[in-house]
C-alpha cells in the first residue's frame, strides 16, 4: 500500500500579512489574541467542546477571541450556546463567507481549530493555516491526524476534551509556548507533503515501485 497526498497549489499560500481592515470590521482591539476555526453548523455537539473551552480562556486572557467562520442550519443553535455561557462579545460568527475570502480570516488567528471528525480527507483550511504558519489544534480521529507530528508542528486531541483544548490556547496566548517555531515547522510540513511537484514525483514513485514489485518494469 503506498499512499499518495494530494497536492495543493502553495504559490498562492506564501505566508500573508494581518488585514488591518478586516480587524477593524470585525472589531478586534490590536492585540488581541485570536484564534480561528471553520464550522459548517450542522451539527452543534460538534462545536460545543471548543466553545466550553473558550469560556475557561476568556477568563484567563480578557483580551483573546475566537472567531466562527461559517452558516447552516444549526447557526441560531450556535449562537445561542454562544449567549449562552457568556461569550456574545468575545466569539465573532462572521456567517457565510466567500471561499476567496477564508484564508484572510485564518491569517487574523494565532491558533486555528479544527475538531471536526467527520471529514473523509484532508481539509484544505487545514492545510492552509499550516502552510500560514499557525499552531493547529486538530482531531486525534480526524484525516490530520496523519500529517501533524503531535506537539511538533501542531497538537492532536480528543475533540471532547475541553481542559487540554483550553490549557493550550492559554499557553499559547501567553507566549510561553514557542508558537513561531511550531507554525514555521507546520509551515514546512505542508510543504513537503503537499507541495504539487513533490506529489508527481511521490505517485510516480509509488508507481514504479509497483511495477517493480509485479515484474512489469525492470530497472535498467
């Protein structure tokens, strides 16, 4: 069995600065603390774990904030857990937004989450926040949890587990974890995985192999 990642256009994925305008719409003080994750709101129990656990990071770091990114039928369902333990004014639901536009919002984080475990393959906002050099807290049963190196280029957890989910994003926050050398080796991660060059020459690798193994290809 070989496996074979996709490859993804990094051109286009060259580290990107802060949009000091997109801040200013959405009402983050300078320095703030953010992080970032992508729901598709169907299914609340999903998203409830990383909510709970802000609620313990808001009390420890006044000045941290999570932003929403995504609509569906469980919007209203969200927003009211939302209200509901006390965080109206510290979780941004920005509601749908344009594909074009996503990466924008994954560069105004610090940290981006991805508890999702429903996904067959690789996210690409996954990878994105990756190759923009963010810590990544990901799903121990999810796809990612075959590309991150756990506390290396990321963290894996359980998606329910709200205590660990909250002591990182505070750590992070905190700047007493080295966060700038965990996005830049995540950074480098994608790179080597999915990197659309690097991918051609991994399946015709894996072919060769294949046809070596079958006596169908002789090494000349």
């Amino acid at each position: 069995t070989y496996t074979v990642p996709y490859g993804i256009e990094l051109g286009d994925l060259t580290p990107k600065e802060k949009s000091l305008e997109l801040r200013k719409k959405l009402g983050l003080p300078e320095n703030s603390h953010v992080a970032v994750t992508i729901n598709d709101m169907t299914d609340v129990n999903e998203i409830l774990p990383m909510l709970q656990a802000f609620e313990k990071v808001a009390i420890k770091k006044p000045n941290s904030y999570l932003i929403i990114v995504g609509n569906g039928p469980k919007f209203k369902d969200v927003e009211f857990q939302v209200l509901n333990l006390a965080l109206g004014n510290r979780v941004i639901m920005t509601g749908a937004v344009p594909s074009s536009e996503i990466e924008d919002y994954i560069v105004l984080g610090d940290v981006f989450v991805n508890m999702g475990s429903r996904s067959t393959g690789f996210e690409p906002s996954t990878l994105e926040a990756m190759a923009q050099k963010k810590v990544v807290l990901g799903s121990e049963v999810s796809p990612i949890a075959n590309i991150i190196e756990d506390g290396r280029d990321g963290f894996l957890l359980r998606p329910a587990d709200v205590d660990s989910m909250s002591n990182l994003l505070v750590e992070i926050f905190s700047g007493t974890m080295p966060a700038d050398e965990i996005g830049e080796r995540a950074r480098q991660r994608v790179v080597d995985l999915f990197d659309t060059p690097k991918m051609v020459q991994t399946v015709l690798d894996a072919y060769r192999k294949i046809l070596l193994n079958t006596g169908l290809y002789k090494k000349h």
